[in-house]
C-alpha cells in the first residue's frame, strides 16, 4: 500500500509539471502556491492564502502557505475576503518575505 501512494505521489508531480511545462508558468508554480498581483502601490490581489495573521492599519500579514509576507504602509484594509484569496488596499509602502 505505501509503494502504491508514492507511485501516485510521483504520476501526480509529474503531471503536474507537464501542465505547468505546457501552460509556459513559472518554474515552482503549482495549484498549491499562493500567487499575488500588486497594481501600483495602492492594491495588492492575493490568490491563494491560508488566513489572515496581523492586521491593522499599518500592516497586515498574510499567511501564504510555504511562507509569510507582510504588506506595510498606512491606511491598510483589507477590502476583499473569501475562502482563499482576498485584496489589500492602502499606500503600500513595502513587502517582506518571511521564510
């Protein structure tokens, strides 16, 4: 049985770099990585995140799964939230990775 789930494990990663080969994505991208897109310094869209750890006016942080990242500035808010993604707004002064 355990030979079994690692031989699934295995036709499971290689098929999923064949998606990401053929889709052009980056290398490390997976359906289990968190993705965000910043639009200028005054929005940032996350896709992919497991929660909310900080947040107040000045930063809020944001588990992403493998990592944490930490939005700073002011007037923060968060002004979308589902399930897995959600949308900062602000002056977005800076973003830290925290590993």
């Amino acid at each position: 049985m355990g030979l079994w789930r690692k031989n699934k494990k295995n036709n499971i990663e290689k098929s999923l770099q064949k998606i990401v080969s053929s889709t052009q994505l980056p290398l490390g991208s997976s359906l289990d990585s968190a993705h965000f897109e910043v639009n200028s310094n005054s929005e940032v869209i996350i896709e992919g995140c497991k929660g909310i750890l900080q947040y107040d006016e000045n930063i809020i942080k944001v588990n992403m799964g493998k990592m944490i990242t930490a939005f700073c500035g002011r007037k923060l808010s968060v002004k979308c939230l589902n399930t897995d993604s959600l949308i900062v707004t602000g002056f977005i002064t800076s973003i830290e990775f925290i590993t």
